[in-house]
C-alpha cells in the first residue's frame, strides 16, 4: 500500500499489537529512512535496531545467523514483530530471518528502494544467496504488510535508481503491448512523481504471482531475462567484484530477447527485439564479460535452480505482454546471443 503519511501504518502497528518490534536496515536506511519512521509513528520509538552493512554479501548464512542471535538475546517471541527497512537486500534477509525465527513470526517490508518498492517487497520470496549461488537458501512467505512511502526513493543514489528500473522494464514487456508503448517514453532520471508507476507494477507483480506463490506456473514469466542475470551476477560474485543485480537483469533481458528472435523458432519480432536492443542500451550500462567466459556462464545456468536436470530454461518473450515459459535451449544458440551482447552493446 502506498501511504502519503504514516497514520494508516500507525494504525496497522497498533492494531497488530506485537509484543515487541525489531527494525532491520542497513547502514544507509538506518541513516536516512529509520529516522524519518520513528519522528513520525509513536510505537517505532522503543523498536530495537537491527544494523546490517549494505550490499549483496549480508544475504549470508552468517548474518543470518548473527541476527536470530541478536532476536533471542533480546528476547524476542512468537509474537515480536519484524520490520524490515530497506532495499531488497533487507526484504529478503529479513523476511529470511522472521520466517524461520521459532518457526516463523510476523514481519512487515518497508522497501526504501526502486528495487524493493516494485518487486522484492512482495510476491513472498525470502532468502539468502549461498556462496556465489543466489538465493539459493529460503522460504516462501509473505508479508504481514508492505507499506511504501515513495519519499524514500529522494536519497537513493542514481545507479541504484536505474538498477530498480530494470525490474519495471521487465514489468511493463511481459504485461502488454500498451505498457510496452508506455515504457519507451519512459526515462528514469526524470520521473519526478513515481506513484503511477510503482502502483502499476505492484500490480503487474501480483498478476503473475497469485494463485503462484511458488512458482509452479505463470510466476515464471517474471523470470524473464533472470537465467543469464543470475548466471552474471553469480560469475561476478565469484571473482569478487560484484555487478548491480539490474544492471545484470538489463543485460539479461537483451540477451534472452536476442534468442528469443534469433533462434531456430525465431520466437520474437526482430524490429521489437530492435526496440529492446535500443531502449536498454541507452539507459543501462555494459557488463563486461569476455568470449572466454561464455563457459563458465553457461556451467552457472545449468546450476540455476529454475531448471529441470541440466538444461537451461528460460522465460522469453514473444511478443509484448506475451511470454513462453520453462524455454530450453540449446547451448549453441545462448553462446550465440552472449556473443552478440559482446560484439554489439
Ligand atoms: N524477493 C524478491 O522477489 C526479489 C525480487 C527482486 C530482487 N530481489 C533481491 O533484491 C536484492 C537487490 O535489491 P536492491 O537493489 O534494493 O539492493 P540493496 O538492498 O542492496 O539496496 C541497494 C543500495 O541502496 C541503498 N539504499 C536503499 N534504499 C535507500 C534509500 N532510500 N536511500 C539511500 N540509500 C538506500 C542500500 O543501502 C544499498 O546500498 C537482490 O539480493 C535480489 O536478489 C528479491
């Protein structure tokens, strides 16, 4: 739910009645959302503070850890409510940690992330990456509540912007041709009053994950782009230099489009294959990978949990607002379409 002030969440909090309310964030949140929470909503200000470092490396076993300790020390019970305050990094830990604290207490996302805001703070998935293997560890389970207050995304660096953007982009392609039209007039970093949008892919979201909570089905259309991201985001992790998850999922998108059109069933119109190409490039940058690490990539699909046995399957578009689930593809034509990514973005 999208709140202008916090008399609604306030309300919530004091209906909920939890015996007690931890708030997780990261550095950066606790600095400049955390502050904002407890001046405005009474109830936050005898929270305890749960702190974590920013980035990727905190969804580990050993923060996790580190957390369900620090709940016990201060006594937190069945009834001890979690707030989690931040990007999807937080959401996902914190949904994590609360769904197997005594087997499960309640926990609400407040995303303060582009990210967060209009994908990883609903739909149900928790988690935590094991090794270089993203998300490999977790649970689903949903939110008590999602309470999103768009004033947040004023302190949200620019490249963290444009990384959450790439979420809407897979959004606005796999709902229809009118939000693809939409999308290409769209630019990030001069949209001044995200409302709208943010209500429109929430929406878009819980389209595809109701009545899917675990992915059975047509939640795997939000895969879309995700088998080469994940792929990407693993290679980068592994050599210590982390790329930004939408930067990975831009990326993603133009290479699994490219097979869509390119391959043997030439899936995909070539001139909306063009249209992707172009938009995408515009706005987000290159990953550099090399031809010699088109090995190593493929190895990570073929451990991508979303697979059957050893092929590597794919969501791809075939249209705008269309798309073809649990795709496998021959090795020969992703090798393709990574090579194309190299020699053309
Ligand atoms: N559960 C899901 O359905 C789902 C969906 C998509 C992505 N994800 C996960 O989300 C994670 C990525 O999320 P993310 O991009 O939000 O990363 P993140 O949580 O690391 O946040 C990005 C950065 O922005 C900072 N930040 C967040 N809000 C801020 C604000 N308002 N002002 C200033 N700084 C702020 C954070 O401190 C961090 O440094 C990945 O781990 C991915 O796997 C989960």
């Amino acid at each position: 739910m999208i709140i202008k002030d916090f008399s609604s969440f306030s309300k919530f909090l004091f209906e909920l009645n939890p015996s007690s309310i931890f708030i997780l964030s990261d550095t950066n949140t606790l600095q400049y959302c955390v502050p904002i929470l407890i001046a405005n909503i009474e109830i936050l200000k005898e929270a305890q503070i749960l702190e974590i470092e920013p980035g990727e490396e905190s969804k580990s076993i050993e923060i996790a850890s580190g957390l369900w300790e620090s709940l016990i020390e201060q006594n937190a019970d069945r009834n001890t409510l979690l707030l989690n305050v931040g990007g999807g990094v937080v959401c996902d830990l914190g949904g994590f940690v609360a769904a197997t604290y005594m087997r499960g207490i309640s926990f609400i996302n407040i995303p303060t992330s582009l990210l967060a805001l209009v994908d990883a703070s609903t739909g149900g998935k928790t988690g935590i990456n094991l090794n270089q293997y993203k998300n490999s560890i977790g649970v689903f389970q949903e939110a008590k509540a999602c309470f999103i207050y768009p004033e947040f995304l004023s302190t949200l660096p620019q490249n963290e912007l444009r990384c959450g953007f790439a979420e809407i982009v897979k959004h606005y392609l796999i709902d229809s041709e009118v939000s693809f039209d939409k999308l290409m007039f769209l630019n990030p970093f001069e949209i001044e009053d995200w409302s709208e949008i943010i209500n429109e892919n929430i929406a878009i979201k819980k389209r595809f994950v109701q009545d899917d909570l675990k992915e059975k089905g047509k939640r795997a259309t939000l895969n879309l782009g995700h088998t080469v991201a994940h792929a990407l985001e693993a290679f980068y992790i592994e050599r210590g230099r982390p790329v930004l998850h939408g930067d990975a999922v831009a990326a993603g998108i133009i290479i699994e489009s490219h097979l869509a059109s390119f391959c043997n069933q030439k899936l995909l119109s070539e001139i909306c294959f063009n249209q992707i190409f172009s938009y995408i490039t515009e706005i987000f940058p290159r990953i550099d990978f090399e031809i010699s690490d088109i090995d190593e990539l493929i190895r990570l699909m073929k451990h991508d949990k979303k697979n059957n046995q050893s092929n590597i399957t794919f969501s791809l578009l075939t249209k705008p607002g269309s798309v073809l689930l649990n795709y496998e593809d021959k090795e020969l034509e992703i090798i393709k379409s990574l090579t194309y990514y190299l020699e053309n973005v």
